[in-house]
C-alpha cells in the first residue's frame, strides 16, 4: 500500500471511499484489489491497433472465466486530478481498457508470471495511464517511473498516430514498436521480444490459444490496407470473421467477456457486452458527452 500511496495518492481515497459506501473493512478490500493478477489468474485477451488510412484504431477483446461476466462493467470516470476517460474492467476501482479525453487508449493482456515483487498490478497500471497520460511517449515515460508486480503486455495507441506494447513484468520492460513498413501492433497472452521470454511463465504452448489469436490478428492486419470501414475490420477481426480469436469452447467455461474498439481520430467507441461473435456492438458516446460539458 505505501507504494500506491507515493505514486497514486487518490486511488487509495478512492477506495477507502468505495469500501466505506460498502460497510467494508479497508483492509482486506484493497488488499483483494491491489494483489489481484499477482497470483496467477487467467486471462485470454486479444489487444491490437493499427493504421488505416488517416484513422488510428484500438480495439481489445477481454476473455476470461464465463462467470465473471456478471462483475464486468463500463464507467465513464472524470477524476478531479487526472483525465477523463471511459474504461472497461471486471474489478471495481482498476481498468483493462480504455480511452482517455486526449484520444490515448490504454489496455492489457495477462502474462503468466515467473516472478513477482510488491508495485502495481495490471488493473492500476492502466487506469492511472488513462489518467495521467496524454500520449503513447507520455505514457512509455511514467510506466519507466512505476514498480510493477503483474506480468502483462501493455498496449498504447494515441490519436496522433503513434502506437507501442510494452511487455513488462516485475523484473524487465521492454518496449515493442510497429517493425519495418507495419502499421500494426498485436499482443495476446506471450512475449514476443526475444529479451522477454525467459520471464514468460506460460505453463504450456499456446497458452489460452495465444498463439493461434495473434497469428490470426497479425495475418489479417498484414493483408489489409485502406479498408473501407476501419472500425467493421476491427470487429471482424475480433468477432472472429478471419480466423479464430473468440470462438473458445464452451466445455471451457471462458469466454470473451466484453470488445472494446475505439477510432482515436474522433474517438467513436464501439462496445460489444459480450462474445463478439455472438454480441452486436453498439455505440457509446459518453466520453464525448462529457468533453463537451467541460
């Protein structure tokens, strides 16, 4: 706790205050929320972004255990010292993903940890990016200034364009860029940077099938340019029109429990409350709602 208290003073407020309103000892609620992620829950996301044409799209599957979808919620969250943004989670105060004001989106995908040390876990790591960040080398240089706990890929996007996955863990973090003329990033639930793969912990070979979704992703994004309708590609991709990234089987009991995509030019969010494949996704316009009230 004295860490969250020397680099993020108002989540703690935030949740004493939750835990209060719930008549629930501070102690171990925070201690569920700040340990969460630290050992060893599981987790399937599919995160991607990319160019195409003058758009810069975001878009983030969360997979998890089927019956966790009833925890899953959407928040529009204007903090009085931070940046206004909309964010997805399935833990309460923290976040998986999001977009903040300044069209910076944030997400995550879980990695299988070898190791682990006090510092944030996954779900403070990308709500205070949200908050405090206004681009991707913003938000590169404060993730350089955090102790870290969880094992996770963070993805970046921002509206100018710019875009990154940093694969970090306790131990190292490493910063991933588009290669060669790719206009592209993808990151599932492994390390692809070769100096990050003695920390993946993976217990097994395309874990959660981590590597068929990022085969899939990376394929369709390597074959795409221009398309017609940037944020229907995304969604293709994610609902697993071209090729396997939510279509888990249900002896598995997990699924893909929300999809998020956002085009940061303007920031049209599009949001799927459940399986893609099965799920239409609906627009939701509370960011801009609010930048418009400011």
């Amino acid at each position: 706790m004295s860490l969250y208290h020397l680099h993020y003073p108002e989540i703690v407020d935030e949740i004493r205050g939750m835990s209060d309103g719930l008549q629930y000892p501070f102690e171990p609620f925070s201690c569920f929320l700040l340990n969460m992620g630290v050992f060893g829950e599981d987790y399937g996301c599919t995160c991607i972004c990319f160019k195409d044409g003058t758009d810069t799209i975001f878009a983030r599957n969360h997979d998890m255990f089927s019956r966790f979808k009833k925890v899953t919620e959407s928040c529009l969250v204007r903090p009085t010292t931070g940046y206004t943004f909309v964010g997805q989670g399935d833990a309460s105060v923290g976040k998986e993903d999001g977009v903040n004001e300044h069209g910076l989106a944030v997400g995550m995908t879980f990695v299988a940890a070898n190791h682990t040390q006090p510092g944030f876990n996954f779900l403070f790591i990308v709500r205070y990016l949200l908050e405090k960040s206004t681009t991707v080398q913003e938000a590169i240089t404060l993730l350089h200034t955090l102790p870290i706990c969880t094992s996770q890929n963070i993805i970046l996007a921002d509206q100018h364009g710019d875009m990154a996955v940093v694969e970090c863990c306790s131990e190292a973090i490493v910063v991933r860029r588009p290669r060669g003329e790719e206009q592209f990033l993808v990151a599932t639930n492994h390390f692809i940077e070769p100096t990050m793969l003695n920390f993946d912990g993976k217990p097994e070979q395309n874990w959660y099938l981590s590597e068929t979704r990022y085969h899939t992703a990376q394929q369709a994004l390597m074959m795409t340019q221009n398309s017609a309708d940037s944020i229907l590609f995304a969604q293709q991709i994610l609902s697993g029109k071209l090729g396997f990234v939510c279509q888990y089987k249900k002896d598995l009991n997990f699924d893909s429990l929300w999809s998020f995509i956002v085009r940061l030019n303007d920031l049209t969010i599009v949001r799927s409350e459940g399986n893609p494949s099965t799920t239409k996704y609906a627009e939701d316009t509370r960011l801009t709602w609010a930048i418009r009230k400011k």
